[in-house]
C-alpha cells in the first residue's frame, strides 16, 4: 500500500494531494461494481456517497469557499458535502447519481483542488480559512481520516464483493496470546493539547495546550485480547446486567448482542477479517464498542484509561514528554501496526520496539484505544473557519475519547495530541482497549 503521505507543507501540498487522492482510488478499486450503491452499514451513506463526498469536501472548502471560485455543480456539491454523524439514521435520498455523473464531478473537482494547491497562495494571514493554510491542511487529513471510515465500511461487505490485494495473508501470530501483567506509572503530568503556533496543523479539538495532574496508576501492558476477552463471553458476561451501564444493557438486550461484532460462530469462534473468516487469532487484540469494553474492565474489577492516563502511559517519561510512545524517531512498521501496513490487526506485543518509556506496548497502532473520557474541549477551545460543525456537533456527552491509532489509520495522525471519538455504542471501529487501576 502507499504509506508516503507525509504531513504537507505549502511546496508539497500538491504532492500530497495525488497521494491521498491515489490512495483512495486504490481503496475504492478494491471493491467489485455491485458494491457502489450499496450501504454496508445502516448509519452511514452508500458507498457513492464517499466517491463523491471526498473530493467535494475538498473544493467546498479550499476552492469554494476558501478561495471564493464558482461552483462546478451546486446540487452536487450540496449533496456531497457532509457525511453524517454513525448514530443517526441516514436522510432518505430519492436517487443517486450515475457513475459516470460522479466521475466527471470527481475529476473536475480534483482538477480544480490541484491547481488551487499548485498556483495560489494558501497562507493569508488573518483569513479564516486559510491563515496558516488551515484549509490546505485540513482537505488532506479529512481524506486521510475517511480513508479508514471506508474502510470501516469495506469490512462490512461480503468477501465476495472485495479484490485481495495480490499476496496479501492476515498475520495471525502465535496461538498463545502474550503474559499480561500490571505496570504502575508514577505520578506526573500529561499535555492533553497544544497551542496553535506549536504544530503546522491540527483540529480545533486540540487546540490550546492543556496540562493535567495525573495521581499515580497501574495499566495494562497490552490491550486484552480475544482470547482474555473470551472467558468474558464464556462466563455469561452478555447475559449480566452487572457489568453494564443501563443504557448500554438495553442496547444489548434489544439488540440481541451477545459477542463483538467482529466475531462470529461457526461450530467455534472466527474472526471477520477484511479479506477472510479465520479461526479466532487468540493473541489479537479484541475490536469491541465502549460498551463491551466498558462492561468487560468492571467484570476485571478495573476501569478504561482516563485521557489523561493515557497520555502519562503513552507520551510520558522519567525525563519528560515524548514525540512517540518510542521516542523521537519518525513511525515505521517496526513500532506498531498503523499506516496501511495491515488491512488486519496483529498479535498483541508484536511490536515491542514501539513500547513507551514505562514498557507499555500498542499505545500507537494495532487498535484504537477507548478511554473513559466524553469527547469535550478544552477551555479556550474555539471551532475552527475551515470545518466549524467538526468538533463541536459531538461535544454532547455522547462521545467518547479515543486515542492512539488502528491498522489503517494514517501517519499524519499520529501526533500526541490527536482524538478520535465516536459513540458509546458504535460497534463498527476498529477499537481495541486495555483496563486501568487506581493505586492512590
């Protein structure tokens, strides 16, 4: 796959543009032609939605409004301009566009993004949008981000509506998964966010720097795995209101949910890969909601990570913060499972020499980790010109913080200060977790 798609500044952000934009073809190419119209999960548009919806994101924002061009196709550009939030039933729409109708607005609105990229001056200080070439930014991490949205989607087809990439085969690692054991991470402090001159780019969910006391606690070294989370289901933990929050019991009960979404039974338990039905690779992490994840930590007798924890746990060191769980050195496939380098996950621990400075593995990769944070901002915070409704639409207590970074999430997303966030009961993402414990 094509992994090159370095964070942009203003000479490459051409550059970058191709790639994301090749990157999603190729992503569009892996699927047959009765798949377009198709609507793989309920929450979500149909596939042609996203064909169009990416490139019109990207005129809407720079070229239109941004740099106030005329429209290509109003009625086009108004249809595809927003995806929708995956707890709410789609609008009804009469009729999609043909193939061809999509084409020829995809190819326009490339042309049109390309050359605003490749002529204009995109850094106009004291313009809303494009101040700092917010907008520039923002076009290409929007499409970075949908590209494992898709993704989530492609998962959901049948295999048969799916083209395997040429050689690929899921690396299932070993049958026993890795000892899990405790580490205690000491007392300190952790930098939630960042100050908008201190990075080239981020969403205005970051933004301003905020730092938090962490009183000490134990983690994890690793996220619980099927198989950990196995003797969860096979001690009756779907069947016991227990271990469940009263809105996330009713959900199960209605909906008749009695294992991860991701598994599935056939005379013994196999995993839905992306390309594959495999028997249930014990040492990967478990993909589950906040709600499972949530319940299966209190039936441990432990709890999620706060935010803030996971910070301390992921970025902190005896001797300060980190770029990377790692370190400094710049992300490859020797720290973690993200990036493209897998359609699937990997054995939990695989990637030691990702670990952080106090030996916790997977932080950054693999699986996104739910915390027990609602998705909020930080004080100070104010919606970005670009993309306003991006954050705060979700600041509802709906939303959950999650931190780190899947198989497919992409590079330029793996800064510190990141979040990701979606719904406490949102099955569909590839979200792993691991259990916390207060020691004070």
């Amino acid at each position: 796959m094509d992994t090159n798609t370095a964070p942009a500044q203003a000479p490459t952000f051409p550059r970058t543009y191709q790639a994301v934009r090749a990157r999603s073809r190729q992503l569009f190419g892996m699927l047959d032609d009765e798949a377009y119209y198709s609507q793989p999960i309920d929450l979500r548009h149909p596939i042609v939605f996203y064909d169009g919806h990416l490139p019109a994101f990207s005129f809407n924002t720079l070229v239109k409004r941004g740099l106030g061009r005329p429209s290509i196709d109003a009625r086009l550009e108004a249809l595809f301009a927003r995806g929708i939030d995956p707890d709410a039933p789609s609008e009804e729409i009469p009729s999609w566009p043909d193939r061809g109708t999509v084409r020829a607005f995809v190819e326009e609105a490339d042309r049109q993004v390309l050359d605003a990229l490749a002529r204009e001056d995109l850094h106009r200080p004291g313009h809303p949008l494009l101040d700092r070439a917010e907008a520039a930014h923002a076009i290409l991490e929007h499409e970075a981000m949908h590209q494992e949205t898709l993704l989530y989607m492609w998962h959901r087809l049948p295999i048969e509506r799916k083209r395997r990439p040429a050689g690929y085969t899921p690396r299932v690692g070993p049958d026993r998964p890795p000892r899990q054991e405790w580490i205690e991470i000491p007392e300190g402090e952790a930098t939630l966010g960042v100050n908008r001159d201190e990075i080239p780019f981020g969403w205005d969910n970051e933004f301003p720097r905020l730092t938090a006391r962490v009183p000490r606690f134990s983690i994890e070294r690793h996220d619980v795995t099927n198989a950990a989370f196995l003797e969860f289901v096979e001690a009756g933990g779907y069947r016991d209101a227990r271990w469940w929050a009263a809105d996330d019991w009713a959900w199960l009960t209605e909906g008749g949910i009695s294992h991860p979404l991701f598994w599935e039974f056939h005379d013994g338990w196999f995993w839905r890969g992306m390309f594959d039905v495999i028997p249930l690779p014990a040492s990967w992490p478990v993909y589950v909601s906040h709600a499972e994840a949530a319940a299966y930590a209190k039936w441990r007798g432990a709890r999620l990570a706060s935010e803030a924890e996971f910070q301390r746990a992921a970025y902190g060191s005896p001797r300060g913060e980190r770029l990377h769980p790692w370190g400094s050195d710049t992300p490859s496939p020797q720290h973690g499972v993200f990036d493209f380098s897998s359609w699937d996950p990997e054995a939990a621990g695989a990637h030691p020499k990702g670990a952080s400075a106090w030996g916790v593995e997977d932080l950054v990769g693999n699986g996104w980790e739910w915390t027990g944070t609602p998705f909020a901002p930080f004080p100070g915070f104010r919606a970005m010109a670009s993309y306003p409704e991006y954050s705060a639409d979700f600041f509802d207590g709906e939303h959950m913080v999650m931190k780190g970074a899947s198989p497919v999430t992409a590079r330029e997303l793996l800064r510190p200060t990141f979040r990701n966030w979606f719904r406490r009961r949102y099955p569909y993402v590839y979200a792993s977790f691991r259990c916390v414990k207060s020691t004070e």
